[in-house]
C-alpha cells in the first residue's frame, strides 16, 4: 500500500514535469498576410534552441491558395495534381482541378514548393508541410510563412498545431532530469524514515 502510494507521487511528479516542459498552440497561417513575399510572419509562440524537439501539424484537408485555379493546395505546397470534393475551401464543383505541380520557389538562397508551410528560426528557413516532428535547426523564435512569389492574390488560411515535444525526442531536458531526481529522493526518504519509525 505504501509502496503503490509513493509511486502514484512520483508519477504524478513525472506527469507535472513532463507537461511543464511542454507547450502546444494552434496557430493560423494566412495565405496572404503571412506571405513570405509582402507579408509578414506569423509568430508561433515557440522560442526554440537549437536541437530542441517540437512539432508542427496541419490536416491535409485544410488548404491556401496562390491565386486562380490550378493553385490550391494544403501545407506540403503544390506537389501534386488536386481535385475539388465539393465542399472543400475552393468552393470549386466535386472533381474540378483546383492545384497542379508548379516548379519550385526560391527566394533569399532557400528553394521550397509554392505553397508550403515554411518556419523560420533565426532567419533559417526550412519546409515544415503538414506534418513536421523533429529537431529545431537554430536559436530563436519560429516564424511561419506561406510560401511564394507574390501575396496579393493569396486567400484563406492553414492551422497549425504547434508545440515542443514533452520528452524533448526521449531525452528529458536537464531542469526535467533535476525535477526528477530530486522527487525520487524524496520517496526514498520517505519510505526510509516509514521503515525506521515502524521498527
């Protein structure tokens, strides 16, 4: 009974330290207020060091566009060839091609795919898409963008579930190893001084 007690603490202890070192936000991305060309960047809330774990998800259903038709698409940019299900954001009939492949976008030394969700840390670009989960490529506060040559024709907005991994990829961070020790000390004084007061 003692011993599933203290353990119930520093579970409890772990789930605490875990979810202090965690954030997470849903954070909208407009085509054309957050262009990287004539727009500005959407902050995301996270300020990240370099090698932290975060992630980023956006539903492949949830689309932008670049302009007139063939230009929707959703997070990972014009990449493929796609068609309208009728009640998607295009508002385009069921079977209309509403994206296509375009060749790609470079733009300040950095090449990614019209259309794509682009985070920036310490103005270090890199394609987030719709699914990123990994390492943090520099120090500095992540900036998201709509990716392409030119906002004035851009509509509608992509949501982003933003946030820092919990367990920072499997490794804890050293203020969570230290939270952690220091509860586990504490149930072993505990259950020491238990034993010794019941001899």
């Amino acid at each position: 009974m003692l011993f599933s007690k203290n353990l119930s603490a520093v579970s409890a202890l772990a789930a605490l330290t875990l979810a202090g070192s965690a954030h997470a936000a849903l954070v909208v991305v407009d085509a054309n207020s957050n262009s990287s060309t004539g727009g500005v960047g959407q902050s995301s809330g996270l300020v990240l060091t370099t090698g932290q774990m975060f992630h980023s998800t956006v539903a492949a259903t949830d689309l932008w566009s670049a302009g007139a038709l063939p230009r929707w698409s959703n997070a990972d940019g014009l990449i493929v060839p796609l068609f309208a299900t009728g009640t998607d954001d295009s508002g385009q009939a069921a079977g209309t091609q509403i994206g296509a492949l375009f060749p790609l976008w470079t733009q300040g030394g950095f090449t990614a795919p019209y259309n794509s969700l682009v985070g920036s840390i310490g103005g270090v670009l890199q394609v987030l898409g719709t699914n990123f989960n990994g390492p943090a490529w520099g120090n500095g506060a992540l900036t998201l963008y709509f990716w392409d040559s030119n906002f004035s024709d851009n509509t509608q907005f992509i949501t982003a579930d933003i946030g820092l991994n919990a367990t920072g990829g499997g490794v804890p961070e050293p203020a969570t190893w230290a939270m952690m020790i220091a509860g586990f000390g504490m149930v072993g004084a505990t259950l020491r001084r238990r034993r010794f007061a019941s001899l």
